[in-house]
C-alpha cells in the first residue's frame, strides 16, 4: 500500500492518508484527522488513458452552387400562393374583429381598477389583435400587389 502524506489546507496539520481512489481518477478526497475537513490530493495510482492515433480518410463532396435560385418553392412572405394569402387575410379580419370588443371590454375593466385583472392582460391581447390586422393588410397588400 502506498502510503502519502500531506499538509491540511485549513489547519496545516499533517495527513496522512491511503488513496482509495482507482487508477482512472487524477485526484482522491482525503480526510483531515486534526480538524475534520475533507480536501483533494494528487492520487499516485493515476494512469491516464493511452492516447489513440488515428487517421481519417478524406473524401471528395458532390455540392450544387446555392447561389442561383432554386426551381422549388421557398418559404417565404411573396412565395406563398395566393390562396394562402386569401386565407391569411379573411382570418386576419375575423379573429382580429371578433377580438375588438373583448379588448375594449378589459381596457374598460382595467381602467375602472378591477382587483383581479393586470394591466398585462389587456396589453398582451391588444397585441395580438393588432398582430392578426396586420398579418389581414399585409396578405391585402400582397394580393393587390400581384393584381388579385
């Protein structure tokens, strides 16, 4: 057994200790006997894992230019095709109409200091309602843009 000896970093006392660690770790945990705190020593038993050398095979890689365009349809606000636009704008409308008077209805809570309601709230779903008219005008202004 080897048998170390080293000097406590909390009271400077000296320690001496068997390693318990295995050969695949570079430090063991050791035990102060003088003021009980544990700290990491240097494990002698330590061997490092061989270092493997190895070569890797190069290859030649077939690439197309992906500067010119492509003949497939991209994403993208001006590819989509005109019924998404269509739809994109009557739902727009809708779901953006149908939320005004749910909106105004909290502002008015929130401005007649309803306890249970944040401001959040109504800011949040402002947002979003304005989000839904402009996902409509952008869509209109795409279709009048290509003459629909």
């Amino acid at each position: 057994m080897n048998i170390e000896h080293t000097k406590c970093p909390n009271c400077g006392g000296t320690v001496f200790s068997q390693p318990v660690s295995g050969s695949n770790q570079p430090a063991s945990t050791v035990d102060c006997k003088y003021c009980g705190s544990q700290f990491r020593v240097r494990n002698p038993n330590y061997q490092p894992e061989p270092v493997v050398h190895t070569t890797i095979n190069t290859f030649t890689a077939n690439y197309t230019n992906i500067t010119e365009p492509s003949q497939e349809r991209s994403s993208g606000w001006r590819n989509a095709k005109n019924g998404e636009h269509k739809v994109a704008r009557t739902l727009g409308y809708v779901v953006g109409g149908l939320m005004v008077p749910f909106v105004i209805g909290m502002w008015v809570a929130v401005l007649n200091n309803v306890p249970d309601l944040p401001m959040a709230v109504p800011v949040i779903f402002t947002g979003l309602m304005l989000f839904f008219f402009f996902l409509a005008r952008m869509s209109t202004r795409e279709l009048k843009r290509r003459g629909l």
